[in-house]
C-alpha cells in the first residue's frame, strides 16, 4: 500500500467537515468502547492477565530468532513449507511465484493488514490471478473500487448502512435491500460460488503458534474455515514475523484479551488452529500449506527503544478510544495502520521522514495506554517519535524556533516569570468582555473551531502561590 502519511493535515481537515463521517464514526464509543469496558469486568483478575500478556509476548519477542526457528522445523516436521520475506514487495513476489507453482486462477482471502502492507491483491491481479475478499467488511470494501480500510478489525466503520445498500444494488444488480441480515445474505450468495471455485486460500494469521507449527485465525464470520479447509488446494498464511507465541497456553492467556478488548466480545464467533496440509486420510484441508513470514522493518525494532511496540496483539482497542482517530477515522492517517499504534508503527517502518505528522497527531491524554490490553507506552512511544523528528531537524522553523525560545526562557526562571507574566495578562486583555480568545496568534489550529477560554491574567506560579 502506498504510503500518504505526508497528506495527514490536509486528509484530516476533509475528514473533520464530513458530516457522515462524524455520524458513522460514533458507532465506536456506543459500540466497541462501552463493549470493552463491560467484558473486561468478565475476567477476575483483568490486571494480572495482561501482566501474564506481556509476559509471555515478551518473552517471544526478546528471543524471536529462537521461536521462529523453532516454528519453522515444527511447520515443516508438519508438511507446511516456511518462506522468510525481507521486506514486503519481497513477500508479495514469494506469493506470486506459488500462485504461479500450482496454477492458481482464483485466491480468496481472509482479513489481513500485512496483506496491505504488501498489495498483495494488485501483485496477484497484476499475474492474471482474480483476488476475492471474504471478510464482509473487505469485500464491501473491494467491490468499492478496492478502496482502503480505515480500522485494523472494523474495516467499513467509516460506512453507513444506506452507503452500504446503495452499494450492494448497484454492484449486485438486484433490488436495494436495507435490512442487514438481508444484505449479509445477499453477501453470502454472491462469496458462495467463489469459495466453491477458488484454487488458492490466503489468510493472515494473528499468531504462529511455535511448538505445533500452528497458525491461529480469529474471525467473526467463518471465512477463514471456508478459505482454508474447503476446495482452495493451497492455503498461503501472510503474517508478520512478531506474531510468533511460543506456546498454546500463551495463545490462550492471550486470547483472553483480544477479543474483550477488541469487540467486547469474551470470545470470538471462530478461533481457528491450522496445522499442516491434508493428511491421508483426512477428509479435508489443503493439499499444500505455505507460511510467508513477513518483516519489512519489524526486526529494525527489536532491542530498540521502540520495541514494546511489537507485542501489540492488533485489537485496536487504542483507536477506539482515541479521541483523534474519534474524530478523523482512519484514511486520514495514510497507510495500513491508523490510530496511536499507526501513529508509532508507520513512522517506524516507513521512516519518519515520511510520516512526520503522525506522531503530532494525538492529545498525550493517555487513554491509548490505559486501554491496551499488553500495556504499550503508545504516548511515550510518540514522545520519542517526536524527539527523533527534532533531532533530525525534520520539524518545521516555525517551531523549531519557537521551541528554542522557550529553551532559552525556561533556562533562566527570572525572565521567564517575566515572559509569561506578561504573556498571559495580553492574553486575557485579548479575551475582553467575553474572556473567549476567537484566534490565537502562532496557534490558529487551535481556535479554528472553537473559542480558547482566556486566562485569568495569572500565571500558573502565581495562582499556585494563591492556593496555598
Ligand atoms: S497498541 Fe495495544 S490497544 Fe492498540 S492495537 Fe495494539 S494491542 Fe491493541
């Protein structure tokens, strides 16, 4: 997927003037954020779980040569084959060539965000081999002009029902339908046939589970059995290479996370385990199964200050609850990953050059870290994003200057009680009657869309001084 990280600013400001987009995105307060909050209260000890979490994803991530070797000879003692992609157009072509191996015409596929970060459905099509989305949401998706998700486990939370309708009577050709067991139905008749027909099954894979050589696939619609065990003779696994879990028991403690924290769910609709092509004597599954392990700048993390990052189990919970991505949803953000753990995971594997406004792109409130089920410092990861864009002398003059005055001030207490005690009296004369600052100067972002409460014309020493 191509990034457009750089076109943050302009994207979000669209974003924030689509009335039906503010509508559409409520859904993920009324639904996933008061879902969370009541299935955590499931668990007795919802604290102690994700320390066990952390735990057992670190304990994968600090030894990720030695687990992933230790999959790779338990996925191949099973019949699997284990391909290793350095970056993603490399993992795309590794696809390619094993569609091409075992004449594949059609592949039907299961969500899957590293498949985004690949493009693999336009390498595939680019090869004469027809791609079928399977997952509701990406095939709503796909038959929109293969438009872009815009969450990692909500694909169309930015649509509507009527955008949905409206849609499906025209790519369909049958009368509009509004009710929504109706239109899922109506899906269902149209994936039907291409599940019957498809010669290639590719999924994502949430884990890799190292000691079965397992791949495990969660779902709320079934699609991965049907793209996995039914006719596709050939089920191809896209994942990245941090997802490895040593352990079934870790799998487990972790799943008791996921999907409270992701859809409020206590468990998932279907958790597949996939281990190994068709035995003799088993009545279905592949007859061939290949892993593409995916890193494309993840290994770039690991021992680095930025390597808690790479335990996120993908719930999403963090854009759920931030109230940036609450307001802009997901396009804006211009590549695979939205919301504060896109924020920290786009700059670092496409560089941060070239996604500067993302890590600016948050409040600090910190509800993105109360909520993560693994604990991820995702403001502190920002902060060091923002560090390093300072460091790199990649932040605009403007600020870059203003910053260093403030360093020079804030370095010298006498001048700077003077500066702001000057600073916050023209502030409140600029309030006047009202006491609504209308346009900041240096700040409009800030008042573009709503008045600033003028001060009370005291600093913060002095009203602090006052109180005591
Ligand atoms: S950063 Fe945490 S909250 Fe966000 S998707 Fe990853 S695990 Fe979930």
């Amino acid at each position: 997927m191509q990034v457009q990280s750089m076109h943050f600013k302009a994207r979000s400001g669209q974003k924030l003037a689509d009335q039906r987009l503010q509508q559409n995105l409520k859904k993920l307060s009324s639904k996933f954020v008061s879902g969370r909050a009541s299935a955590i209260t499931e668990l007795d000890d919802f604290e102690g779980t994700r320390d066990a979490a952390i735990e057992r994803r670190m304990r994968a991530i600090e030894n990720l040569d030695v687990w992933l070797d230790t999959f790779e000879k338990e996925a191949t003692r099973r019949g699997a084959t284990v391909l290793y992609a350095e970056t993603a157009e490399d993992a795309s072509r590794l696809v390619v060539e094993i569609a091409k191996k075992h004449q594949v015409r059609k592949a039907i596929k299961s969500k899957s965000m590293v498949s985004e970060e690949m493009a693999l459905n336009k390498a595939l099509e680019a090869t004469g081999v027809q791609v079928v989305e399977t997952d509701l949401g990406e095939y709503i998706l796909q038959i929109n002009n293969n438009e872009a998700p815009s969450h990692i486990i909500a694909p169309v939370v930015h649509k509507d029902k009527e955008e949905i309708s409206d849609l499906f009577a025209r790519v369909h050709q049958r009368p509009r339908l509004t009710d929504i067991p109706e239109m899922t139905h109506e899906a269902r008749e149209m994936l039907r046939p291409q599940f019957l027909s498809a010669d290639m099954g590719i999924t994502g894979g949430n884990f890799i589970i190292a000691e079965t050589g397992s791949v495990a696939v969660v779902t709320n619609e079934g699609n991965e059995g049907m793209c996995t065990v039914m006719p596709p003779k050939v089920h191809v696994v896209v994942t990245g290479i941090e997802k490895v879990l040593p352990t079934l028991e870790d799998f487990a403690t972790v799943m008791r996370l996921l999907p409270r924290s992701a859809t409020g769910q206590s468990i998932s609709n279907y958790v597949s385990l996939l281990t190994g092509p068709k035995r003799p004597g088993d009545l279905d599954g592949p007859e061939a199964m290949y892993f593409v392990l995916v890193d494309a700048g993840r290994t770039s993390l690991v021992g680095s200050e930025f390597q808690d990052m790479l335990r996120c189990i993908r719930c999403g919970a963090c854009m759920n609850h931030c109230p940036v991505y609450q307001k802009i949803g997901g396009h804006s953000y211009g590549w695979v990953y939205p919301g504060p753990m896109g924020s920290v995971l786009t700059p670092s594997y496409v560089g941060v050059e070239n996604a500067l406004d993302l890590p600016q792109a948050s409040t600090l409130c910190g509800e993105c870290h109360v909520v993560c089920p693994v604990k991820i410092p995702l403001p502190d990861l920002l902060r060091k994003l923002r560090e390093k864009q300072v460091e790199k002398h990649l932040r605009p003059a403007s600020e870059r200057l203003g910053l260093a005055a403030w360093a020079f001030l804030a370095k010298r207490p006498t001048l700077y009680r003077l500066a702001t005690g000057m600073g916050v009296r023209i502030l409140r004369a600029m309030g006047g009657s009202r006491k609504l600052i209308a346009k900041l100067p240096f700040g409009g972002g800030w008042t573009d869309y709503r008045d600033m409460p003028a001060p009370t014309g005291k600093t913060f020493r002095e009203l602090y001084r006052q109180r005591k």
